[in-house]
C-alpha cells in the first residue's frame, strides 16, 4: 500500500517522500499472500464500486509500471456446498450484476462441464467470474519498488517507528534511528497501524487474526481458474509457474506478531478441505507453509481516507484480507486526496470517522 502511494505521489510531481519499513520494503503480509484480485468478494455496494475499480486498475497496472502484464485474468469459482450458501451467492450475483460485473451462476452439472476437476460431490452450484484473476505478490512489490526509487523516493528499510507525535504545525515521526517532521502521514503499516494511530490519540478498530498459506512444488496443470469454498473462505489456485497455493484465514485472532506461527491444525483443515473440492490435489507435495495476519475492521470494510481530528494524517487500513486487490487502487486514490484535499466517491464510505459517529 505505501509503495503504492509513493508512485502515485512521485508520478503526479510531489517529492520529499519517504517510505520507511520495519524491514524491507514491502515485505509482511503484502507479499505472504495468494495473489488473488477479485472484485466479486463482497456483498457491500460500496466495497463493490471500490473492488471493481481495484480490478480496472490491475488491467492496465503493467502501463503504470512499465512491465509486462500484472494481471492473470483465469477467473473465480467460488463453490456452495448447501442450498443456504448457493442463495447467498444467488445474492451476490445479483448485487454485482447491477455494478455492471459479470458473472455466471451455475449448478453441479454446469460445474462438471466446465471444471472437470471439480468434486461435484461436495458442491450444489457456485458463481464464477471471468474478470477476477490473481497475480504475483513479489512481482508487483518488486516493480512498484524500482518505480519509486527511479521517482526519487526515499525507502529507509530496516527502520522501526516508534510513535506518531502530533505537533502545531507539522507530524514528527520517531524511529529507532531518529527523528523526522513532515506535513503529511499516511498510515499503512498493517499490524502496527493500531498501536501508531493510538500514539497519535487515534483509536482504530481494527483486529487481527493468522493468515496461512501452503505451497506445493510446480506440478502439472491442474486448476484453470482460481476455486473459493464460499463457506469457509479456503481456497485454492495455481500460479503460473505451477505452484499450487492453498490457504485461508484462521479463526485465531493474534496480538503480536511473535503469534504468527504456522499450526498443522490448520494444515489439516485446509488441505482436506482443499482436497474435497479437488481430489487430484491430494496428489501434490505441498513444501512450504507460509504465515501472515489480516487487518480487519468491524464493518468488513476498508479504513481508507483523511484523519477527522488530525489535518495530513491520512490512513489505508482494514482491507480484510484483499489488500493485494486495493493497494494500487486506494494508492491512487489518496494520492488524489493528498494532492487536491478532494476524497474520492470510491473511498468517500471509508473514512475513519465512521465508527465515532
């Protein structure tokens, strides 16, 4: 999300950025993720305006960033395993069909027929979506990375703020390594965003819980299209090197980052699960298991906009999980607000101050 905002930034003319990391820039839970950018994830109208525009953005991110193409558009099965979760995508089918997102619903025989490796023992029907697709997380870090450096952005990575302090005129931002003051903030440091914002006498409600994801060695082609169990959010993909990626998020919620461990109790959920959805996966050697958190908010939706009570602090949180879906929208977007002091429509529902109200 910061390297985001930072290309937006130095691409639009502003200078004196600096992003500063607790590690190397971009590291975390921006590239411990599955890659998959999907607009058709909530039920929210909002959250749809915003992830359909997320989606635009991805299809031509490549041009932004002059690489090759960043967005593998295979498509998005998401399966219901009872009739209660097949209306439910019922639903959101509809919903965003009135955003203009197509999709398809389909029943176990259409699911056969078209995703042959599909159990359709353990589904009734699912929505697929042939605009949602996923791409690589380090890739993309890599490039924003190199964008902004050749911008003249400044990283200071291995560098730990300690607290946001709120002066008359200016933020001054302490690190393990010094001091520095600056007009604007933007707070998008994930885990520690809660504990920088309180610093600075901002309470976010934001909660974390444990992000999990198994690796197998590159396989054969399996999987054509990226498969959700709409039930448990357990999913399953094939990236185009042909690594399979299973995961999904733990019930555990987490307090500091020494929790994030991985446990073979959730190995076990998410790969029988995986298996029973796609029976040829449990042929597979899975050889890493990576771990990560999800920022989440009361609401299910994004902390995106301008601090009500603290003028230049602006914040990009709480993205639920699909932050690699917004970072370069919301990057944009409040490159825009910083720049003209206009917050977008898209982001307009997303303030902070919602839950003071």
């Amino acid at each position: 999300m910061g390297l985001s905002l930072a290309c937006e930034l130095a691409a639009r003319g502003r200078r004196a950025i600096v992003i500063i990391d607790k590690s190397a820039a971009g590291s975390g839970a921006s590239t411990v993720n599955a890659g998959i950018v999907s607009a058709s994830y909530s039920y929210d109208s909002a959250v749809v305006d915003l992830s359909k525009a997320a989606v635009e953005k991805y299809q031509k991110l490549r041009f932004f960033l002059g690489t090759g193409p960043v967005l593998h558009p295979c498509g998005l099965l998401r399966l219901a395993q009872d009739e209660a979760q097949f209306s439910r995508l019922v639903k959101l089918h509809h919903i965003l069909a009135e955003k203009g997102i197509k999709t398809q619903m389909m029943d176990r025989e259409e699911i056969i027929e078209s995703f042959a490796y599909v159990d359709s023992m353990h589904s009734v029907g699912g929505l697929f979506c042939s605009s949602d697709g996923q791409g690589d997380p380090r890739d993309v870090i890599s490039a924003y990375l190199e964008k902004a450096l050749n911008l003249g952005v400044t990283v200071l990575e291995n560098t730990r703020v300690n607290r946001i302090v709120i002066g008359k005129n200016a933020k001054t931002i302490v690190t393990d390594k010094g001091e520095m003051e600056c007009k604007v903030v933007a707070l998008c440091a994930g885990f520690f965003s809660k504990a920088l914002a309180q610093s600075a006498g901002i309470v976010l409600p934001l909660q974390f819980d444990k992000r999990e994801l198994l690796v197998s060695r590159q396989t054969r082609k399996i999987l054509s299209s990226d498969i959700v169990n709409s039930g448990t959010g357990v999913y399953a993909l094939q990236k185009k090197n042909g690594a399979i990626v299973c995961g999904g998020v733990s019930s555990e919620e987490i307090s500091s980052p020494d929790d994030l461990q991985p446990t073979q109790r959730f190995t076990e959920v998410v790969l029988s699960q995986a298996f029973k959805l796609v029976p040829e996966l449990s042929r597979v050697e899975f050889i890493d298991h990576l771990v990560s958190h999800r920022d989440k908010t009361p609401d299910n939706a994004p902390i995106v906009g301008q601090s009500s009570s603290v003028e230049g602090l602006v914040f990009a949180n709480g993205t639920n999980g699909h932050g690699f879906t917004l970072g370069p929208i919301l990057g944009e977007l409040l490159a825009k607000l910083i720049l003209n002091g206009k917050t977008s429509p898209l982001i307009q529902p997303f303030g902070p101050s919602r839950f003071s109200r």
